[in-house]
C-alpha cells in the first residue's frame, strides 16, 4: 500500500455554520475566524510547510518526501 500524506486545516469557527448558509454576518465572522487561526505562528508555520512541499511537486525523489513527513491535521 502507498503512503499518502494527509493534510487538513481546520480553524476552530465561533460558531456552527451550515453548507448552505449565506448570511453575510455569519460568513464575515468565518472570515474573521480562519484569518486569526492563520495568522497564529503555529498554523502559519504549517502552511509554509505545505507550501514548499506542493512547490516541490510530485517528481522529485522520494528521501525529500521523508524530511518533509507533514503532521499537519489541526
């Protein structure tokens, strides 16, 4: 079986928030809420860390996939 990283960012919302909704007060606070989880250094370290391995692409060897294991569920 092959090894798939997976990643997941799930900023924490004020409150919960249906698929469907499309109130502009309850998406501006979602706004509000992911910008504060992204701007943590915590999260912002984690999107930097996904960033160069996506730049990287799938081509290169498979060592640099090792020194780039990602626990980025959070």
């Amino acid at each position: 079986m092959r090894e798939v990283s997976f990643l997941r960012f799930s900023p924490l919302l004020a409150e919960n928030v249906p698929l469907d909704c499309v109130d502009e007060r309850v998406l501006e606070k979602m706004r509000q809420d992911t910008k504060s989880y992204i701007k943590t250094p915590e999260h912002f370290n984690r999107i930097k860390r996904v960033a160069s391995v996506l730049k990287a692409g799938p081509y290169v060897k498979p060592d640099f996939w090792e020194d780039k294991k990602l626990m980025l569920v959070g």
